[in-house]
C-alpha cells in the first residue's frame, strides 16, 4: 500500500501520513526498507508486533467494558418500563445496539412486537424490519430507540407517527 493510498484510506494529509510512518519507524515499530530502488516496504518489527498486540488487547477491554456498560444501561430502563406496566416492545433500529436490545428483551420476558427502521433493510435478526409508518397498526407498550446517535431525530419521528413520548424509552 502505497503512502498515499494509506493517507486516502485513513482520510489525513499525505504529510501527516508520511510523518506518523516516521515516527512509527523512529520508535522501532516498523522497519523502512527500498526494494527495487523508487519503492519503499514497511515491516513489522518484532516491537510493532508487540505494540500491535498491547493496543488491540486495551481495544478489547475498552469494548468489553463498553458493551456491559450500555448492558447494564439497557436493563435499568427495561426495568423501569416493567415497573410500569410495560410488555409488548418495538425496537427502533437495526444496529449493535439492537442486537442486545433483543437479547435483554428476551431475558427479561418482554414481548418483542417487532422491528422499524428509516432504513432499507428487509430484515434483522430473522425478523422483517417495518418502516415507522405502520406502528399506528400496532398494539405495543413502549418503543426502545436502539439508535443512540439519533435520539432526537428518532423522537421527532415517532411523535410524527403519534407516538406519545411517554411510550418512547431512551438510554442516557
């Protein structure tokens, strides 16, 4: 991959590129080598591996702890939507986070009413995926938006389709 190419795909200047490439070598990380003369080959070193591990095994802490977090999260409000009176669920999105909005759905022996979504998807998780338009037809306690970017804009969406906000449930 050319320097270039790597600046493109990582959306920085070229410049910025070629000094983090540098740096990457200075700290003994990567290996700069001319083979044929005009072309340039970078190798891992035996302490870019090791850098290489350490960062990916801090990733994988980080998105564990993460993924128990928004976990944790997802079961105190499904936990006061019961407390409520709340059965009958439609997911709103068809991401990560509405995998485990499944998942905890089903642990906690709430009904799954269904999926919407803005999107094309035709379906998720083996289930069709409805547009938001059809929830006037159905009967349901509470929408979880499982779409935690676009709270307000999902929000904004539901009260159009005479969603009562009360009926709405959000984490954070």
């Amino acid at each position: 991959m050319s320097q270039r190419s790597l600046a493109t795909k990582l959306g920085v200047a070229l410049g910025l590129t070629n000094l983090y490439i540098k740096r990457l070598a200075r700290k003994g990380y990567i290996k700069i080598t001319t083979i044929p003369p005009h072309r340039i080959k970078y190798l891992l070193t035996p302490q870019g591996l090791a850098e290489k591990s350490r960062l990916t095994y801090l990733y994988m802490q980080y998105s564990l702890s993460h993924y128990r977090d928004m976990r944790a999260k997802l079961r105190s409000v499904l936990t006061q939507a019961m407390d409520q009176g709340v059965k009958r669920v439609v997911i709103y999105g068809t991401g990560e986070f509405a995998e485990m909005a499944y998942l905890s759905l089903r642990e906690m022996n709430l009904t799954l009413v269904g999926f919407v979504s803005d999107g094309g998807e035709e379906s998720f998780l083996s289930s069709p995926v409805w547009r938001p338009e059809v929830l006037g037809e159905w009967g349901f306690d509470a929408v979880l938006l499982a779409d935690i970017d676009c709270v307000r804009q999902r929000v904004e969406t539901l009260a159009h389709h005479h969603v009562p906000r009360e009926k709405v449930l959000a984490i954070g």
